[in-house]
C-alpha cells in the first residue's frame, strides 16, 4: 500500500503575474505574461506527495464560487481524496495573487477566504481517515485553534505530525504544540517564534534548540541557498543545497515539505528524506508555476540521475 498522508489545510487559487519588475507605489506597468493555476500551501504540499506516489487525503474548505468546483477537480486529477473538502456557502475561495521578477523571485499575498472556516470540528469529521495515516501534515493558513486541534489529534492516535509554520503568525502558541514530531520553518520564521536572531549558523542552531527545550521533537530550518539545518535535542545535521538555474521559485517550500512527507513516510531515515527533498525543492523552481512545476516520480528519477544521485 501506498505511504498515506492527510493533508489539514489551505488551497488557493494562484494568479501570478510575471514582471519585468516590480512597480513603485502609484506605478503603472504592463507585465509580460499571466498565468492562473492552483496554490495554497497546504494544496501543494498535497500535490508533492501525490505526484511522488503517497496516498493522500485533503481536510480543506473551499468556496462557493467558480474557484470552489475548479479546485475540488484539480486536486481529484492529482489523485487525492477529496471527500473531507468542505464547501463553505456564502465565502469564497482562497486566491494568491504573486508577481514573480526575472531572476525568479516572488511577492506574494493571500486572502484566505474559505480556508479561514476550516475547523477542529472538520478533523473530527475525518477522524476514521486521519487515524489510518502515516503523517499530518499542517500550516498555518488556516485557523490556529485547527492546527492545535490536529496536532493533540495525532499525538493522540500515534500519527506524526509535521507542521509548516508559513505564512509565520506570531499569534502561534508553541505550548499548544506540545507532542509536535516535525516543525519546519525557514529563518525568518524561525526568527520570529522563538524570538531570537538567526543571522548565523551558530544563531539558528540556539534558536531551534529553544524549540525542542519547549516540547517540539524535531526542527527542521530551510535556508534558502544555503541548504537546510535538522535540529535535535541530540544533534544536528546541515542539508546540502542543491545548485540549479531558477526560473520560478513560487511554491519551492511546499515542494520541500511535501516531498519530505512523502519520503519519511516511504520508511526513509529523516536525514535521506530532507536530502531527497532538497533535490525535488531545486527541481522545482527549473519550472513555471507552482503545482504545475513539481516532478512526478519518473521526472524527479532522471533529475537525480542527472546529479549524479540515486
């Protein structure tokens, strides 16, 4: 049987526009090109782990708008259970609209719309699926009080659980996360939660030290060119970055974090799983899109040949 992931959280709908730069206050530019596709963090994450084979279920809301009936579809022709998405009548779907420069990089902003009523009572909901999984997976573009509610949800039932603290929101209660198997944020976020500079090497190992001191088990910080760090209580291990031209790096977290899930799921060790997922992330952004970027298993294989690595 396939590895088995539910996925607790947020779909958008992406409007990317693709400039030649970004305009000043008051500006007016013509953009280049324009593409619609379908984003949200957890709905990446989702499709990550589906195209590299895991079996995986959606707990998420979406509107009831032209974008409610078009994400349900999306997610389906990518294979994953779809029977916990809820639709919430009289709201509308969660939209990113993202401009994304030349050299790849992206602003991004969110409206959350539907995914803001996503609720501990939807986990409840899907509880007899939930209990059959390998993994969790959690962000935070929904509901803080939904991601509690999953987190003692897995701790409970003997599930891991790995949260994706992005968009980070300094409202977030690491003493509701007590049990937490995997915490994954980036420096900035790191920054921003522990409450401690993470300028340097030796800066973001306290930080996330500070973590595990407040009961998270495992932290995982991605560092952008620089790789990625996994913290524990006994040690630490610094991730390779890997060297690829960027085209688009819109949705290259999502791809870390759901191909992490997938392969720590398929039995890798932690080490081997973020290793992989390093090389799936840098994939990704060699591609447009987000979603529409991410490798499916005989993709990401020839890729890896490609490096040199299995």
């Amino acid at each position: 049987m396939a590895d088995r992931i539910a996925v607790v959280g947020s779909n958008m709908v992406d409007l990317v526009t693709y400039v030649n730069r970004m305009p000043d206050r008051g500006e007016t530019l013509e953009a280049p090109d324009f593409v619609l596709g379908f984003g949200g963090k957890g709905a990446n994450q989702a499709v990550a782990a589906a195209r590299l084979g895991a079996q995986v279920s959606m707990v998420t809301c979406v509107g009831d708008d032209i974008f409610g009936p078009r994400t349900r579809q999306n997610l389906s022709d990518h294979g994953i259970d779809v029977s916990h998405l809820r639709c919430v009548e009289g709201t509308p779907s969660g939209v990113a609209p993202i401009f994304v420069a030349p050299d790849g990089e992206n602003a991004i902003l969110i409206v959350k719309g539907a995914n803001a009523h996503l609720s501990p009572a939807d986990i409840d909901a899907a509880a007899a699926t939930l209990k059959g999984c390998d993994a969790i997976l959690l962000q935070l573009e929904v509901p803080l009080d939904t991601v509690y509610h999953a987190v003692a949800f897995g701790a409970r039932h003997g599930v891991q659980t790995i949260l994706n603290p992005a968009p980070a929101d300094p409202e977030l209660d690491l003493s509701r996360l007590d049990g937490l198997d995997w915490f994954c944020p980036n420096e900035s976020e790191l920054a921003l939660l522990s409450g401690m500079p993470t300028d340097t090497d030796a800066a973001v190992l306290a930080a996330a030290r500070s973590l595990i001191k407040r009961g998270i088990r495992n932290v995982i910080v991605t560092l952008g060119a620089r790789g990625a760090r996994l913290v524990t209580a006994e040690d630490a291990v610094q991730i390779a970055p890997v060297r690829v031209e960027a085209v688009d790096t819109t949705g290259a977290g999502d791809a870390f974090i759901g191909s992490f899930a997938r392969f720590l799921s398929g039995g890798a060790t932690p080490q081997q799983a973020l290793e992989r997922a390093a090389r799936y992330a840098a994939h990704s952004i060699t591609g447009r899109g987000t979603q529409s970027s991410y490798a499916d298993t005989e993709t990401f294989g020839v890729f890896c040949r490609a490096l040199g690595e299995n």
